[in-house]
C-alpha cells in the first residue's frame, strides 16, 4: 500500500465526461459481464465444445439424411438452446446473488436502460452462437458431404426462425431472472416449467390450451418448418406469456426494489 | 456537496432513518457516526439513488443522485466492500465500472497500485479476497471515475492500523484539494483523527451533529481529585451530573471554570482539571448512542 497519499493524483471539481453513457456502450458492458466471471467462462465454454461435439457424433453416427444442411444446424443449436437461456437469467440474477446490483445502478441510476441493456445483449450474443453454429454445421455438412438430395438447402425463413427461436429463449432466461431475482430458483423453474405444461397438456381437457401456451408445442415449430400464421399466432401468445410478461413483471421489481 | 434533508426511511412500523438531515461541504471530511443498525448504511443507500426515502430528500452536487447523467464521474461510492462479485478477477471488477462509465482503461492499474494490490492480488478471483483487500478494490473502484464527492460506507472495516492510516491520509488529502467526503464509521477514533465535521446517529435519529472542535467543546470537563467521594458530593450540591471516566476520573457537564469554583466552594482539593477531549466525545458518543439502547 502506497504509503504517501501524495500518489493519488485526482484532479477534482472539473465536469468532465459527465455524459450519459451510450446503450452501445451499456450493452458491451452487459457482454463483458456474461464472459468475465468464472461461471460465465465455462458456461461460453460449454455451448462452444458442446456445438462442435454434438455435430461430430451426429456426423459419425448419424445416417446420409442426417447430414444435410438443415439438420447438422438443428443438432447445432441443441446445446447454446440449452444453455444460453441459463446465461440470460445469470446475466441478471447474478447481479442480486452476487450483490453487485448496488454497483450496477450507483454507475447506471436509470434501472430500465440497464435491463434494456441486458435484452440488446442477448440478442447479440444470440446472433454470434447463431452463426457459429451455422458455420459448425456447414463445415460438418461440407466434410460428411452426404451427397443426398436438398444436401445445402436451407430456406432462409427458416433461418430466421431459427435464430428467433435462440434469441427469444435467451430473452426468456433474462425474463425469469428479472422476475424472480434470484438464480437458483429461475433456472429450475425454466427447466420445470416445460415439463410441467408438457404435461398438464397431455391432459385431453388442456390440450386446447396447451396448443397455445405450451412452448413445447407452440415453439418447436420454429426450427422444423416455415410456420403458417395460426402457427405463428401460437408462438406468439406462447412468447406473451413465457417471455413478455416475466419481463414486465421483472422490470416493475427492479425499478421498485430497494436494492441491497 | 452532499445534503439531507428530513430524510425518513420506514421498514414496516420501523422506522430505521426519522427526520435526518445534514450538510456536507466541499474541502471538508464528515465522519457519520453510530453504532451499527443506527441507520448510516440506509441514510447513505438513500444519498445515492438505492433507496427511495419515505420523507425528506437527498441532494448531490446539487440535486437528486438519480439525475446525475454519468454519476460515476462525480461521485464516488462504497457501500458494502464485500458486494462484489466472488468469480470476478479483481483487477476486472475495476475495468468492467471503468468501462461503463467511460474511463480510460489505464486508470485501473494506477489505482491497483494505489491501493496495494499487486498484481497476483489483481489477478485473484474476488472468492479469495480477504475483507481487507475487499476494502482496498471498493476504495479503489470509488475513486476510478475521478470524483468530486466520495460516499464511503465503513471504509476502514477490515483494514489494518497502516492501512487505516493510509486512508486517512488519502481522505484528507482529497478534501485538502476541494473534495467532499462523508464516511461513516461504528468506532469513534476511525473518524475523529480524520474528520472536521461528526455527525452523529442513534436509533436512526441524529443525536449531535457539529465541527469536531463544537463537540469537543460541548462534552465536559474531566476533574480528577484524591478525595473522589467529596468532589462527588460538591458536584451534586451544586447540582451537576457527573459520571466515571472509567479512568478515576469524573466526566461533569459543565465547563472547566465552573467545575473549579464548585470545588473550591466544596473544599475540594483537585488533582486534574481540562477539558475533556476525546474521552469527552467518546462519553458523548457512547451515551448518545446507546444510552436508550432498548
């Protein structure tokens, strides 16, 4: 420790740079935060060796038809679906389990810009997993060359929806950690819940509903198939629901909280 | 600047902060004092935006904390020196607060260096910090944004006796070139060597609240005489209240000149008579902090 206090060279009283920081700027910061913490490392980790692992099992095991383009992404994006809903919620649970929520809103006082941060964050990192894992698979297809038919085609609605579907999971992780603030209880939740409806739904009298709320149902449609319009009707009231309203409720906690 | 007004914080029926206000100046240290649970960490959690107050209102630098555009720039703030997040380097802890408020990533090493830690300590993931070295990151990250005002929550909790010097040098010099500080404190002596003004907190509530020298002035005279009993007896017929030292001295409420002519009168003959300093303010803190502990 320095032992003359001369050393601390502030100069003081001078307004500098006391302009609001940019949402460019408070969303790099949200991406630095999902990768410089140990649980955040290995999580990145994980999708990262999970992707090309699943693509190399599905490449030797798999037959021709499994080959193709379209399903080496499907296998692909298995893993960063798993896992990056779990970053989102961590990206704001984190702040109240690890208690730097006080830092957080002391640097940022306008709480709705940070979650607004937050969601422009998953969305960027869903676009950078998104196309890593077309670049494994296409690189897989390339290499298992399965030399069936529709081998590279890929409607780029598909695409879309693919990418939808990632970056709307990690806005729902976002969501359920908004909502319940805490990490443990909402990554148990985001497993349970699917498992719940799956199976509330198999009940005759529910399956009505559950067509429309059941994200198992509503949602898988995304990554199969280009979706008619009931079938999007159905994604979105699902996302209305699972996503939408936990963020809501989420935001009304945050911006209500005393934070500890 | 730094100012409170009938500030009022309720939890339930508690009332944990009732009607505090106080005023912090520029080129001036202000030691708030209390026990712990007398409401500093609330009062200072309501200074700076955390924590909405139920009367009253906080000003910094001229306004409400909430409205500063980049507040990291202007004012500094440790509230919990073990808030920090345990899988995080120290080092990165620095440079993610840097980042968002727009410093210049070079500062987190000259403040590392100021603080003293090196760079294995820098390296270290928060988890493996002791309170002390947490302590020095907080001070550290309160001083990244080169602020005009710092807000330190029990800074010196978990540091060592150079270390607690240290900070009282880096305090003071902050305050000898403009700056405002308010730090608090549960022991007296952290900041009554560094402090100008003590504003002191009981049960949420302000119990004394002046320059340092205002309530050394207000807290007594120490009298010390070989026959205690007499001095005792002369006090109380002349009808002022005097309490143990705990030293084989007497703490009377009333000032030196007075306490002499009630002993002359009693024929008391003393062995010591000033006033009585900082074991006067420590009485005073004690008993108005704890003297209607429930």
């Amino acid at each position: 420790m320095s032992t003359h206090a001369a050393a601390l060279d502030i100069p003081i009283a001078g307004t500098k740079a006391d302009r609001r920081p940019g949402m460019g700027r408070l969303t790099a910061v949200e991406l630095r935060k999902m990768v410089d913490t140990r649980a955040g490392f290995w999580l990145q980790f994980a999708v990262v060796t999970l992707t090309v692992a699943v693509v190399v099992v599905v490449g030797i095991v798999g037959h021709a038809q499994d080959h193709t383009l379209r399903q080496m992404l499907s296998a692909a994006l298995a893993p960063a679906s798993i896992l990056l809903p779990i970053v989102g919620i961590l990206l704001v649970s984190s702040e109240w389990s690890q208690r730097t929520a006080p830092i957080t809103f002391v640097l940022v006082p306008n709480r709705a810009r940070v979650l607004a941060a937050k969601v422009a964050a998953s969305v960027v990192l869903s676009l950078v997993a998104f196309v890593f894992c077309l670049a494994v698979a296409a690189i897989a297809t390339a290499i298992t060359a399965p030399g069936v038919e529709h081998t590279w085609s890929l409607p780029a609605g598909l695409l879309g929806q693919s990418l939808l579907s990632l970056a709307t999971g990690m806005i729902g992780g976002v969501a359920f950690g908004a909502a319940l603030l805490s990490s443990a209880p909402a990554i148990v939740l985001s497993f349970a819940l699917p498992i719940a409806l799956g199976a509330l739904g198999s009940i005759p009298a529910l399956e009505g509903a559950a067509r429309w709320l059941d994200g198992g149902r509503s949602l898988t449609p995304l990554t199969e198939h280009l979706m008619s319009s009931t079938e999007w009707a159905r994604a979105g009231t699902t996302l209305a629901l699972w996503m939408v309203l936990p963020l809501v409720i989420g935001l009304w906690r945050i911006l209500r909280n005393e934070v500890a | 600047m730094i100012e409170a007004q009938s500030l009022t914080k309720r939890f339930g029926t508690t009332t944990v902060v009732d009607d505090v206000s106080f005023r912090c100046e520029p080129g001036t240290v202000t030691g708030f004092l209390g026990p712990n649970g007398a409401g500093k960490t609330t009062t200072m959690r309501m200074l700076c935006g955390l924590s909405r107050p139920d009367a009253g209102h906080a000003a910094v630098l001229g306004g409400p904390y909430r409205e500063l555009p980049n507040p990291g720039r202007r004012v500094g703030i440790l509230l919990d020196a073990s808030a920090q997040h345990a899988g995080r380097r120290g080092r990165e802890a620095l440079a993610v607060s840097a980042q968002m408020m727009g410093v210049d990533a070079r500062r987190v090493q000259s403040l590392l260096d100021l603080v003293g830690l090196d760079r294995a300590a820098a390296r270290k993931r928060v988890r493996q910090y002791s309170l002390g070295m947490r302590q020095r990151l907080g001070i550290a990250h309160a001083l990244l944004g080169e602020p005009e005002v710092l807000i330190l929550d029990e800074p010196a909790n978990g540091l060592d006796p150079p270390g607690m010097r240290w900070m009282r040098e880096v305090l003071r010099d902050f305050a000898d070139r403009g700056g405002t500080v308010l730090l608090s404190s549960h022991l007296l002596h952290e900041v009554d060597a560094v402090a100008d003004q003590i504003v002191i907190i009981g049960h949420g509530r302000i119990a004394a609240h002046g320059s340092r020298a205002d309530l050394l002035a207000g807290a007594g005279t120490l009298v010390r005489a070989g026959n205690e009993a007499a001095l005792v007896a002369a006090l109380d017929a002349a009808g002022l209240a005097s309490r143990s030292d705990g030293d084989g001295g007497l703490i009377v409420t009333a000032e030196p000149e007075d306490v002499g002519r009630v002993a002359l009168d009693g024929g008391v003959a003393l062995s010591h008579l000033s006033p009585s300093g900082a074991a006067g303010l420590e009485q005073l803190f004690f008993d108005l902090t704890s003297g209607d502990s429930r």
